[in-house]
C-alpha cells in the first residue's frame, strides 16, 4: 500500500527478450503501484534514460523516481 519497487536486467543472458537491443543494462523504479513501477522499468531501458522528456512525463505521472544503469 507504500508502494513498489522495480528492478529488470537487460544484459545479455538475462531472462529478457530485449536484452541487448536496448540502452540500458539494468533499471530501477520505485512508483506508487506495482504494475506502473514494472512497466517504466521497461519504458525506461528503451528511453536509455530518465532524464528523456518522455520518461520525467510518465515518472511524474506515477508518482515515480528512477535508476538508469547505462550499458
């Protein structure tokens, strides 16, 4: 009910489908909901930051703050 924390891992070898063709190695959400905290994690790899206008517009949105690892 506090809210939720995020991590992905987009290295290669990682579980996930993208890795490797984005520009982030890993990313980290805190957010009010978890659906929305998972979801930016996403959002944000693509981005490759959150300083994108794009990423301050959805983080602002959710009530959220973010981690972005580079590659």
């Amino acid at each position: 009910c506090d809210g939720a924390i995020a991590t992905s891992d987009f290295t290669p070898g990682a579980r996930s489908e993208l890795a490797g063709t984005l520009r982030a190695a890993h990313v980290s959400v805190a957010a009010t909901e978890c659906v929305w905290a998972d979801a930016l994690t996403k959002v944000l790899a693509k981005l490759g930051t959150a300083a994108h206008p794009l990423a301050q517009t959805l983080l602002q949105a959710h009530g959220a703050q973010a981690w972005v690892h580079g590659r």
